[in-house]
C-alpha cells in the first residue's frame, strides 16, 4: 500500500470537492480532507505507489493545469511513503 499526503491550492472545501470530484480513481483505498494550520491536506491510501503516480499524473495534474494554469505556482505538494503495517481494530459484535 500507499499513502499520499498532499496540499491542495484551495481554501475552499467547495472548491476541493468540485476538483476531486465523485468517483473514485483506480487503486483508491480511502481518502480524507483534513484541515491542518489553515490549510486543507488529502491523504490517501493507495493499493500501489503506480495507482497514485497515475493519478496525480493522468488525472489531476491535467484538472489543475486547466484550473490554474500550464505550471501552478500552487500546485500541491505531495509526500508519500509506503505502509509498512495497517491495523483495523475490530468491530465490537
């Protein structure tokens, strides 16, 4: 697996949907809107580093560039690592 962590150039959750859209991109596992220190943050988990790169390079590397231009100056900045373990506590039955 595969987590992203990135900082969209939005201030607006608005704004964050409309660009992230409904569907989910291949390899999606899950995905989160966070707000830290007045900026939103996404992280994701992925199946694969692949299915990640394709995403931000197939899908929203072209919706930025036709939102902000050839070469943001606010494109987001990414850091991703690979999950050495996931925990899933169990559900109380």
């Amino acid at each position: 697996m595969w987590l992203t962590i990135a900082t969209p150039p939005t201030k607006s959750l608005d704004h964050l949907d409309k660009v992230m859209g409904v569907s989910a991109p291949d390899g999606l596992r899950a995905r989160y809107a966070c707000q830290a220190d007045g900026e939103f943050r996404i992280i994701a988990v992925w199946e694969t580093k692949e299915h990640a790169d394709r995403f931000f390079r197939e899908v929203l590397g072209p919706i930025l560039a036709r939102v902000l231009g050839p070469e943001p100056s606010g494109a987001p900045a990414v850091t991703g690592m690979e999950v050495l373990r996931e925990f899933i506590p169990a559900t109380a039955g």
